[in-house]
C-alpha cells in the first residue's frame, strides 16, 4: 500500500495560479500522481507529440531513476511513467521543469494537444507554427488554468486523421486558412492561418465560462442549449461558416517508411529510391522498454533529431534519411519488438494496463489480448479490464471488456454500438470471436 503523497513541489518556471479545478479534476499529471496497484503514475504532457531527442532521453532517465524504468505511451500522445516512489513528486518535477518538459506548473495538465504525426513530412502541411503558438498561449493564459487534465486541443494538418478524434477544439489546415471545430459539430469556421492558435484559445476560454454553472469538463458535457449558445457566439466573431462533418474514423499513419508527397507510410520499401522522409512505429500495446526508446532516441538524434508520439501509440522519427539509412534503421526497430509493417498481427491491438498494475482490473487483458492475437483485423481491438475502458479508441472499432459472466465483446460504430457477445471461460472461443469480429 502506498504511503500518502506529498504534495510536489512547484516549477519554478510557473505562470499563473493554481487551478481552481484542481480539487475536482482527478486527471494524473506530472504534479499530482495516481495510485496504482503497481505504484505511483505521472501523466507527461507531449504537446504534439513532439520531443527533441534530449527530452526523450530526460524522460528515459526519469523512469529509471524513480520508476519501473519503461515508458508508456497514451492515446494522447502522452508518455506515462509508472511504478513511481510516491515521495518522488517534487525531485520528478524539478528534473522535467530542468528537460523543459515543463514549462508552467498551473498549466501542466491544460497543455492536451494532439496534432497530425505525419504533417509537414508527406507533402501536407506543416504544424509547427500552429503547435507552438498554441502551447504559448495557453501556458499564458490564467483562465486555461482550469481547464481540466480531459479538455482537448487537435490539429489537424486537412487529412482528418485527429479530426476524428473528439477533440474539444479544432484547428483544420485548409489553404491559406484555418477551419475552427467547436466539439463536434458539423459546422466549422474559417479563420485565417495566423490567427488559429489564438482563435483555438478564446474557444476554450469561452467554454470556461459557459461551464461555469454547469460544470462540465468538456464540450460534450454541456447541456444542449448552452452548447449550441456558445457556438453562436463563437461564430458571431469568426469568420465564413462551412459545413464539414467530422470524419467518423480516426485513421493511424501506417508503419513503414513515409515518403512525399501526402505518402503512405507502408508505400515506400527497402528497395525504393524515393526520398524517405519519416519512419513510422508501432508500439505493441503502447509500452517501450528502456532498448526500445534508447534505439528510437539514437535514430531520431543521427537523423533529424525528433520524435513525434501519435495518438495511436505509435511513434514517428522525421528525417531526411540517406540511402539505405531508412531501411536499416527499420530493421534495427522490427529486431527490437517494435511494428514496422502494417501485416504485423499486433497492428491495431490495443489495451488498458489491466491486472496487476490496475485494482479495478478484472484481469490481466494484457496477456489475453496478446494470447490472441492472431490475423490482422480490418478493424482495431481494444481489451479494457473494467467497464471505465481507460485510453479506448475513438471512431470505429471492436470493444473487448471483461465482466463478471465473461469477456463481452462489441462492434462500435462512433456512438452506435451492436449487441454485443460474450464468450465465458475458453481462451480459444475467445480468440476466435475477437478474430471474427475484426474481420
């Protein structure tokens, strides 16, 4: 059992007060660290995704020195450090304020943004800018102080893959513009490109205020008629409306080599002269041992010295790559655990950490969902050991949770969901239904 925890000690590099939400919002950061059964767990916000290869490296030392030494990755981009010393938070802090891993205590947990991995690397746009500024402002910000560990920022580089996402607020590259995304709603507005990050940040402080009473964390939780009044009066002061639904699927970059422009990461192979300009990785079930990341860290620092964490627990390292270069460091990855290829059949096979690191676990889905593991499956699977179903996908995608009459398997569909089976006790009926399922 974990001792109490002390409270962390504040970065020096903070701007702005303490949330006012911080008593009610639950959501694990760098600063307030969550019990599990195998420890304490800080959440690290990677806005973007993005890290320069020295801040990987900050994040490698951190989880050997106070953790179980293996970085998690969330279905925001994040890194999880887990099995941490609960009396670590104030050291913990002072290393990743150090990293600039940290730039403002009050905002630590606002900083939840999620941007196309593959834009600027395939002939899409680049978001640099856009990321950047948005960051800034919402660390400048004292109202996003009280944006709670769940509201979510995306940037989407005009493929729709974060687009899908359900994001909170939207920033859509389309020309010499923006499109800006109230929560899910059909209708977005254009703005010009140099004013998105800002734009992006008034939507989200005009969602602070009409949560006032309602207390809600995130757009969707609002009530219908305040949701469609704050629409109003954010479009009232934006541009053109354009009718443009959300994709209804989020569509990962595939692993492989990425070539321009707008390539499939699967499109390049080990014999093509076209210019590869990114890898892409998968990461079976979202956890990188200390060799995988050290591997990851070392191409990222030979090549353009970046990595970007994706949403889809994946990782791309932008080059340029030399000849030869790209395919031999693709080799070096596969030999290590890691998937470089879509026919890998852990593409797509996702899970919570399950039991034993998770109390509320009703069983260790972990080494289930790799017992069977078996074709690739045209859709994702998902195993979550309680019905939280913590880190699940968004879109389209088959539902593995475990009951107390069995694993109860269903095909989601957005916000439809099938009648779902449920397979009792049979590890191979199990497996053959997930199979069948994905299919």
């Amino acid at each position: 059992m974990l001792a109490a925890m002390p409270d962390s000690a504040p970065s020096p590099l903070s701007a702005g007060g303490v949330s006012p939400r911080s008593g009610g919002d639950a959501c694990p950061g760098t600063l307030r660290l969550h019990r599990a059964d195998d420890g304490a767990l800080a959440r690290v916000r990677i806005p973007g995704g993005v890290l320069s290869a020295d801040r990987a490296d900050a994040l490698l030392a951190v989880a050997d020195r106070f953790g179980d030494g293996e970085l998690h990755l969330t279905s925001r981009g994040n890194v999880q450090l887990r099995g941490l010393d609960a009396r670590c938070g104030g050291e913990l802090a002072g290393l990743l304020t150090a990293a600039g891993l940290l730039p403002s205590a009050a905002h630590e947990r606002a900083r939840n943004i999620v941007a196309s991995p593959l834009a600027g690397l395939d002939g899409s746009p680049a978001l640099g800018p856009w990321l950047t500024g948005l960051d800034g402002l919402v660390c400048g910000s004292a109202a996003a102080a009280s944006l709670s560990g769940r509201f979510l920022f995306a940037l989407d580089d005009g493929r729709g893959d974060v687009d899908a996402l359900g994001a909170d607020v939207t920033l859509i590259a389309e020309g010499p513009d923006a499109l800006l995304r109230i929560g899910a709603e059909d209708t977005v507005f254009r703005v010009p490109a140099a004013d998105a990050p800002r734009a992006a940040l008034l939507a989200a402080e005009a969602f602070l205020r009409a949560a006032a009473d309602s207390g809600a964390w995130r757009m969707k939780d609002l009530p219908d008629d305040v949701r469609a009044e704050l629409v109003r009066a954010i479009g009232s002061t934006a541009g053109e409306p354009v009718h443009r639904p959300r994709p209804r699927t989020a569509k990962a970059p595939a692993p492989g080599l990425v070539t321009g422009p707008h390539g499939n990461a699967a499109a390049a192979t080990a014999t093509t002269t076209t210019t590869v300009t990114a890898l892409c990785v998968d990461v079976p079930l979202g956890q990188l041992t200390p060799t995988q990341w050290r591997l990851l860290t070392g191409t990222a620092r030979r090549y353009g010295n970046e990595l970007r964490l994706t949403p889809w627990r994946g990782i791309v390292v932008p080059g340029p790559f030399d000849d030869g270069g790209a395919a031999e460091a693709l080799r070096t990855l596969a030999a290590a655990g890691l998937i470089t290829a879509p026919e890998s059949p852990w593409t797509g096979v996702g899970a919570c950490i399950g039991h034993p690191g998770c109390a509320k676990s009703l069983s260790d889905v972990r080494a289930e969902a790799g017992a069977a593991v078996g074709p690739v499956g045209r859709l994702p699977v998902y195993w979550s050991g309680c019905e939280r179903r913590c880190g699940h996908p968004h879109g389209e995608w088959i539902d593995v949770v475990v009951t107390p009459e069995g694993h109860r398997i269903s095909h989601v569909r957005g916000d439809r969901r099938d009648p779902p089976a449920t397979v009792r006790n049979d590890p191979a009926a199990l497996a053959a239904t997930v199979a069948a399922a994905r299919a």
